[in-house]
C-alpha cells in the first residue's frame, strides 16, 4: 500500500506539508505495512490537502481536508482497519465519494500523471511509461515524419495564440544551422493561470521528454527552460528532473546510442510578464531588457543568439509524449474540427471547486462551469467568465454556450488564452474589472512601442475616472477610440491584446459603463466611492463604525441607532466592513 | 536562487558575457537582499558589460532591487482571483497595520510590503505571501493576527501555512 501527499504550491499552501509530516512520524514509530510518498497536484485545490491512498490491488481512494488531527483516523479505519472513511472520500476508483462528477466529464492527457506520481522520483515516471515516447522516436529515426505527426495530430500551441505546433517544427526544422535551440516557455505570467506550474511541479519529467522529442525533430542539441522566479517550487523540481534525466542517460550526449544528443538548461526569470512574449524571452536569456523586436525575422529563422529556435508552451510539450505514443489520430479524436484535443483551465473566482481540470476541446463553458466545477459560490448567479487573462475577454452568461475552442472563443472577442478562467458573480464590477487588467498590462508594458507605452496609460486614467465618479461625456467613445489604435498598432501581443478586456466589458456591459458615467453608480457596489451609505432601523447602536469612521461622520450613542453625516462621508465603505449586523448599513 | 552558472560558464566564449548577466545579478541578489552598487561594479569588472547596461537590466526586471528589503517580505497577490476576491482590502489592512505604503519598509526594518502579480494559488484567494509561507483565504481582519505572528518571531520563521 502506497499513501500519497499532494505537495503542490496549492497544497502546502493550504498546510499539507504538516500533513506530510504527521503521516512520516506516525510511520517511524510503527512497523508500517505502507509506504509514504509525495506528489503533485490533483487539481482539486478547493479541498487541499489531499491524500490519495492506492493499495496494491490497484484499488485507488482520494481524501481531501487531511489536516495532521485526522492522519490518526484515517491510518487507523482505512489503512488498518480496511474501512475508508466515507466522509471525506473524494473520489474513489469504486464509484464513491463525493466528486465523481468533477471527474466524470475530464479527460486527462496533460494531466495524466499529475498527483499520481512522485514528481522528486524518476523511476514512478518511468513506471508509467515516462521516456518510452523518447526512445520510440530514437529507434524510428525519422524526423520527417514525427513532424508530419503531430501536424496531423492537429495539435495547437496551448500558450495561448494557437498556431500548429507540428508546422512551427516543420519552418524551424527546415532551416539548415549547425545549432538550434528548442525553448519551453514556462514564463506563465497571466494573473490567474496555473496550470503550467501545476505540471511542472507535478510531471516534470513529462515536459523534459516532450522538449528532448521536438529537439530531435527539428535538430536541436539544446533546450531551455525558461520559468518563472515566483514559482520556487517548479524551479526546484525542475533542476531536480534535469539531474535525473542526465543521470539515467535519458537526456546528455547520445541517447539511448542513437547519436542524438540533447542537453536541458533551466533559466530563471526575473519577473517581467512581457518575457511571455517569445522575442522578449529570447532577449531575457540573452541577458538583455526582455523587450520584444518586429517579427519576421521569425524566431524559426533568427532566434536566440541568432540561431534557429522553436519555442513551445509547457502544455504543449506535456501532449507530445502522449501523441507519439498513442498516436495523432488517437489525439485527433478529441475535440473539435479545428481544436484538437484537450485543453487544461485553471478554475479560480466565484466558483465552488476552484482547481484545474482538463477537458476536450469543444465542451461548453456552462458545462465547465457547473457539471464539473459545481457552479457558482454561495449561490450567486454567474455574470461572466474571464478566459485569456489581460489578453483575453470576458464572456458574458448569456454566451456559456459557446464551445471552448480556438475559433468559437475568439469570436467572442476574448481568446483561448494560457487557460485561466475566472469565474465572476454578480457581485463583480466589469468596469473594475477591466481596470484591472489596463492597471497590470500598463505597469508590465516594456515601453518600447509608443502605442502601448501611452495609449494603455491613457485608458487606464479613463477607466480609473470612471471608477471613482469622476467620468466625462465622451469618455467611452474616448476609451473605444484608444482601444483600438493601441490594439492595431502595437509592436507586440501584449499591447495588441492589452485592449481585449476593455473592448469586452464594453461590448456585454455597456450599461454597466454607462452607470459609471451618467448616474454615477456602481450596479455591483464595488467601486466605493460612487456608493452611498446610510444607517438602517437595524443598527443596534454598537459604536464599532464610529470608531471606524477615519472622517467622522457617524455619531450617535451606545444602543441608540447611529447618525451617518453624507456631507462628512468619504465613501471609504469601513463601516460596511466593521458592521455586525446584516443591514444595519445601506449600500446604493 | 538555483545553480544556473555552470553551462553559461562553460558558454561564454561563444555568447559573449551578456548572457550571464541576470544569474550573476540573481547571485548577487540572494546574497546580500539587493544589489548594492559595489556589486554591480565588480560585475562590470567580471563581465566587461557597461554599468549603465547592468543597471538597465537590474531596473527593467521586477525581481531586482536597489535597496535593502525587510527582515520579513510581505507579498500581497493582486492576481485576478485575489482581486475578485478583495486584494485591495487585504493590502490595506496590511499597509494600516504596518503604517507604511506598499513598496516600503518599516523604520524598524521588520517588513517590507510588495504587491505580485500572481502567485498562483487563485483556488485560496486572496492569498499573501510572507517570505517563503503561503496564507490562502484571509480576511482583511485575519491581516493583523498573521502579522503579529511575524513580528514576535522578529527574524525567525514561524509556522509556515495558513
């Protein structure tokens, strides 16, 4: 029997290292009939920490909430006394427990190993079958028709822009060099996405063996990672698989005594969100400002150091193992028409199971939404979904119909993206919203291109004039105008895109924008200083919002209902914070 | 933070010294909290690049700093489900409590308050991030208690996790 410990970010996060710790203590001092492990992330970060138990028959039962005061119980019921624990089963290979249905409408191909393996261990990697898709394409030696492969295979770059990853191959394949480098774009800057770290802390291995398959096809002899500072933990395991794989010969000179060699260098970020962008990430390794330069020369012709370089998505190097094993027509079989297979979301926002799950192309957001992901927290009602991040758009209820594909999202003025999607009520604010994203997209412009280095600054004054009631007649127009010069005129992607939130919101929410204007009020009482206050017959004369009034408006005394003074208030909504009671304080 | 060097070592020849010059500012970082000019000068003098290069580099990224940071720092997530989730209150719960603005440090050199783009946890949003300890799902009223926790360890570590 095998017990397993989600250690993901998410998981230690939520404590699950004390968990671990509980569970290693309780097996030193007993003669335990178990082993201990660690691994990456299920995808249920909504119910961390999770242990998954596997006995040797094959028999696999997945619990959540394991805080350290339940390792006694739940050694004690399942693992010697054989009785799970139906309470906090998750998910059992028995058809029990309580989030079948997260399951049932997944398929897992990215995600395959993610939160059955030990990440740390090189041989639980292998015992799945890890380096065999290496060694298959070793021993067919014939490049030209793995690339033809995955073409057929129909597969996309899942970093967000969507282009043919076997064709990407196919130009940088065809360029003669005496070097050429493969690039893993592991740069997964979109606030709200997740995904990328969550397979490289959960499946390293995977990625390596994907980026050594495409060196081989396009004749590379050596990779970069390129990952972000803010992920310690993907940078830890990630340097740990390197060593690993070099060890076992599974990546270095002569592989397998194929002639093929590869090498895998791990390159730090530094923190600049433009670095996502595949000529800026070139410059960054080159040690240089990460800013991007005109596209062509493409980096399949010129990359980095001026050599030939294909740059991929880690989840678009996490498919090709699973494709050169299975096969392009088996990959091609999900999905739709033009978007092949699965793609991965990271879930956050209002939802109830917030986490990642992987889908098949073509599955609606509503399904997403709710079969998988239990619909909306503390039963609100959906307002919109963000897919893209600050690239992306945010789809309104009304559309969680639409298919999730390249094509399908597009058309709703967002893109597929990275695959963050977050989930909003209606307690969110789409002019917030978008100020949001104008506010990140403007600090991380690289200032390079004038468009982009002015124009987001300017949209970004207007939409923080909205939010604070300080709106002007024409503003709107103003705001559309700015939009699209910056996103036809820009240098690269991230002013391009940069607009798609406000074009968005502007486009399902226009009356929301208009309230901001005209009325001067916010219909989703979020931005504060266009709210009013006032106190109820509720107010049980509690003094807690006196004392929080930094302007002193409120007066009044103990038991007695409170007087608010309109004409003192700042709209700083403490009181709101600092009440007790439910009503006591009006919103409008 | 990780060791990077070797390959670009051995490389260097070929891609001139620029290439080494973000793991060397990222050394250079770790070791001492920030980058002190003295630093950056003995990195002109190893690399041969221009000083007014390795600053535009150390300035460009969000990562370096040019002035010594907190003995605990405080990274406070405004990625989208934090923000859905009221990162701005977190943030200024935290810049009440510590009476300083984000970007700054107390007098007494205990904390430091950035802001993050995102850490990556959404599904315990809002979540800060105090040295190398994740704490998910706060309130703008938990603020005062984690902090304290800090401020009584002074230099030490407590109980990482929320």
């Amino acid at each position: 029997m095998r017990i397993l410990v989600g250690l993901g970010t998410c998981g230690i996060a939520a404590g699950a290292e004390n968990t671990y710790q509980a569970l290693a203590e309780r097996k030193a001092s007993a003669a335990a009939a178990w082993s201990l492990a660690k691994t990456g992330c299920i995808g249920m970060c909504y119910r961390e920490p999770i242990v998954e138990i596997h006995h040797d028959d094959g028999r696999r039962y997945q619990y959540g909430g394991v805080t350290p005061d339940k390792v006694g119980r739940l050694l004690d019921e399942h693992v010697q006394g054989g009785r799970p624990i139906e309470d906090w089963l998750l998910w059992a290979s028995d058809g029990r427990g309580s989030e079948q249905d997260y399951y049932a409408h997944q398929t897992r191909i990215v995600l395959r190993n993610c939160g059955h393996i030990d990440p740390e261990v090189l041989e639980d990697y292998l015992a799945v079958g890890g380096y065999q898709a290496l060694r298959k394409v070793l021993e067919e030696d014939d490049p030209e028709a793995l690339v033809t492969s995955i073409i057929d295979s129909g597969l996309r770059g899942r970093g967000g822009a969507g282009f043919s990853t076997g064709m990407k191959w196919r130009f940088t394949r065809m360029v003669k060099a005496d070097h050429k480098y493969v690039i893993c774009n592991a740069d997964e800057g979109d606030p709200g996405a997740f995904m990328d770290r969550s397979v490289l802390e959960s499946d390293p291995h995977s990625v390596l063996e994907g980026m050594a398959i495409a060196g081989f096809a396009i004749g590379a002899d050596t990779g970069y990672i390129y990952c972000r500072a803010e992920y310690p933990k993907a940078l830890e395991r990630l340097t740990l698989a390197i060593g690993q794989a070099e060890a076992a010969g599974l990546l270095g000179e002569n592989i397998h005594g194929k002639g093929f060699s590869f090498t895998v260098r791990l390159k730090e970020g530094a923190g600049a969100f433009v670095c996502g962008e595949e000529t800026a990430l070139m410059a960054s390794i080159e040690g240089k400002r990460g800013m991007p330069r005109v596209r062509p020369p493409f980096p399949a012709t010129r990359g980095l150091w001026d050599f030939p370089t294909c740059i991929n998505n880690v989840e678009t190097l996490a498919n090709i193992p699973w494709i050169v094993m299975h096969g392009a027509a088996a990959y091609a079989a999900f999905g739709t028409a033009k978007s092949k297979g699965t793609k991965v979301f990271a879930m956050a926002g209002k939802i109830k199971r917030g986490g990642l799950v992987e889908v098949p192309m073509g599955i609606s957001i509503r399904k997403v939404i709710f079969d998988i992901c239990g619909g909306i927290k503390e039963g609100k009602k959906l307002k919109a979904v963000q897919m893209g991040g600050p690239s992306g758009g945010c789809i309104p209820a009304e559309l969680a119909d639409t298919p999730i594909d390249y094509e399908s999202i597009t058309r709703t003025g967002a893109i597929m993206g990275s695959g963050g999607l977050v989930v909003m009520d209606e307690t969110t604010c789409m002019v917030d919203v978008a100020r949001f994203f104008l506010d990140f997209t403007q600090r991380e412009s690289c200032g390079k291109c004038t468009f982009c280095r002015i124009g987001t600054k300017r949209m970004l004054e207007v939409l923080t004039r909205l939010c604070e009631g300080k709106g002007r007649e024409g503003d709107l127009e103003l705001l559309e105008q700015l939009a699209l010069l910056v996103k036809n005129n820009s240098l690269c992607q991230l002013g391009g895109t940069a607009p798609n939130p406000v074009l968005t919101t502007l486009k399902y929410f226009r009356s929301e924008y208009e309230a901001h204007l005209g009325n001067k009020k916010c219909p989703a009482h979020k931005c504060t200083p266009l709210l009013t206050f006032a106190i109820t017959d509720l107010c049980v004369g509690c003094l807690l919002c006196i004392k929080a009034c930094s302007a002193g408006a409120i007066t009044g005394e103990r038991k007695q209902k409170h007087v608010l003074d309109q004409a003192k208030c700042t709209r700083c909504g403490q009181c709101v914070k600092v009440c007790n009671v439910d009503g006591a304080i009006s919103v409008d | 933070m990780m060791q990077l060097q070797r390959y670009d070592l051995e490389h260097q020849h070929f891609f001139g010294q620029e290439g080494r010059l973000i793991p060397l500012l990222q050394q250079a970082q770790q070791a001492e909290g920030y980058l002190t000019r003295e630093r950056l000068l003995a990195i002109q003098r190893e690399t041969g690049v221009p000083l007014a290069s390795i600053y535009g580099v150390a300035t460009f990224y969000a990562q370096f700093r040019l002035s010594p940071v907190g003995k605990n720092l405080i990274r406070v997530c405004h990625g989208t489900a934090c923000h859905v989730a009221g990162a701005n209150d977190i943030s200024e719960a935290i810049e009440k409590n510590l009476k300083i603005r984000t970007g700054e440090t107390t007098p007494d050199r205990l904390f430091t308050l950035e802001t993050v783009a995102c850490l990556g946890c959404c599904s315990l949003a809002p979540v800060i991030m105090i040295n190398n300890a994740t704490h998910g799902n706060l309130t703008d009223r938990q603020v005062g208690r984690v902090l304290k926790k800090y401020a009584q360890a002074g230099a030490g570590k407590p109980e990482g996790g929320a």
